[in-house]
C-alpha cells in the first residue's frame, strides 16, 4: 500500500500545492490505491518538502520523495498506461509544458500568495494554525524570509511586481493557447501532463485568495472548464 504524505486541503483546494495535488491526481488517474498520511510531518519529510511516498512493498518499505520522482517510479513499478502511447514529439511537448508550470509559472503563484501582503495575512494564519502560539509569532516570518532569498536567488524575486505578473500571464495564455478546444492537453486521452494542469491551474483558479494572476486565468473558459472536467472525472 502507497501512504500519500502532503498538506491539507484548506483555501478553497484539495490541496495549495500544486505539486501535491499534482501527484494525488495522477494517482486517481492510474486507479492506484494509496491512502492519505493523517500525521504528516513537514520536518520529517526526506527533502523537507511535501510530498512524498512511502510504498509497503514485499521487499520492505520504500521511500520516494518530489512529485516528479514519485511519478518516475511509479511508472517503473507499476506502469504507464498514462503516456506510454506518446510519440517522441508528444513526450517532448508534455516535457516543455511540464517544465513551463513547475520552473516558471510556480515563482508567480508563489509571489502572490506570499509577497501580496492581503494574502501573506491569510496565509500565515492558515498554514501556521497548528503552530504553538510561541512559534506562531516566530516560524511564519522565518519561512518567508527564505521565500524572499529563493526568488531573489531564481531570478524572479528582482522583477517589479507587473513584470512578475506579466511572466504569469504570458503562461497563463500559452497554457489556454495549447488547450484549445480539446478535452486534456496532449488530446482525446488524458496524459501525466493533465496530473501536472489540473494542479496548477486548480491553485490559480479554485484557490480562495485575491489575486492578479488567478483573476486572469479565471477569464479563460476552456481552463475554467479544463478544472471542471478534471473534477468530475477524478474526483468525485
């Protein structure tokens, strides 16, 4: 049995990150059993991050962490029925817009929950709930000031707050543009890329926070039905 470790749903999304929900997604996609971790420790996390697996296996216990690693395995041990069908060309594409979400689009998300003070004033009492008050006065601040260094190390962090939003919306529409008129983004058939989509534009589009981003990806019809679709087939 797969144990899922992760944050809790809250904000309006089954889960704020989209990686997380990226990969619960894929697992309701290839109908692989799992359950849900009720005692997920971020700290003891192997790469303090969410999230990651823990598979019970007859051999033992393995443990894989970063959603795109997880996936990588699981397809190595349990196969592929997802993308195994995929041209060359087609796996490239899925690649490219894969990559498009987790190493450009996430900087933007990430900026307007944590660098928007409306939001951050939000985010700070949701995530740090469980926070002992002692820590709830010092661990949020903690956390992001190193958000702060992270996107000033990427790159993103040293652009005005328009040009962010800008880089966001340029993605946003290449993702719309690519969508089209189709029922998933690689076609008929729905693909990993769809696993990696639904997670994002779930956490523009769903997410209960006020934001430039979200309210532009809210103006696409095809996301905003793309989000729908998904739901209604994985997660009923």
């Amino acid at each position: 049995m797969i144990t899922l470790f992760q944050f809790q749903p809250c904000l309006g999304v089954r889960n704020p990150s989209p990686f997380c929900l990226k990969l619960e997604t894929y697992l309701k996609m290839i109908e692989q059993p799992y359950e849900v971790a009720d005692n997920a420790n971020l700290l003891k996390a192997p790469k303090k991050k969410f999230p990651y697996i823990q598979d019970d296996t007859p051999e033992g216990s393995i443990t894989v962490a970063d959603s795109s690693f997880i996936i990588d395995y699981l397809k190595k041990t349990y196969g592929d029925p997802l993308d195994q069908h995929l041209s060359l060309p087609e796996q490239g594409t899925l690649l490219a817009f894969r990559r498009l979400m987790e190493e450009n689009l996430y900087w933007v998300l990430l900026y307007s929950r944590w660098f928007e003070d409306e939001n951050w004033a939000v985010i700070r009492k949701v995530y740090f709930a469980d926070l002992p008050i002692i820590l709830r006065n010092i661990v949020p601040g903690m956390v992001r000031r190193d958000y702060v260094k992270a996107m000033d190390g990427h790159g993103i962090g040293r652009h005005s707050r328009d040009e962010i939003y800008d880089i966001g919306e340029r993605d946003v529409k290449a993702l719309s543009d690519f969508l089209g008129g189709k029922p998933f983004f690689m076609g008929e058939a729905p693909t990993s890329l769809d696993a990696t989509a639904y997670g994002f534009l779930a956490n523009l589009i769903k997410m209960e926070l006020p934001s430039v981003i979200s309210d532009y990806a809210r103006r696409f019809d095809n996301l905003r039905e793309y989000c729908d679709r998904m739901e209604s087939k994985y997660w009923q």
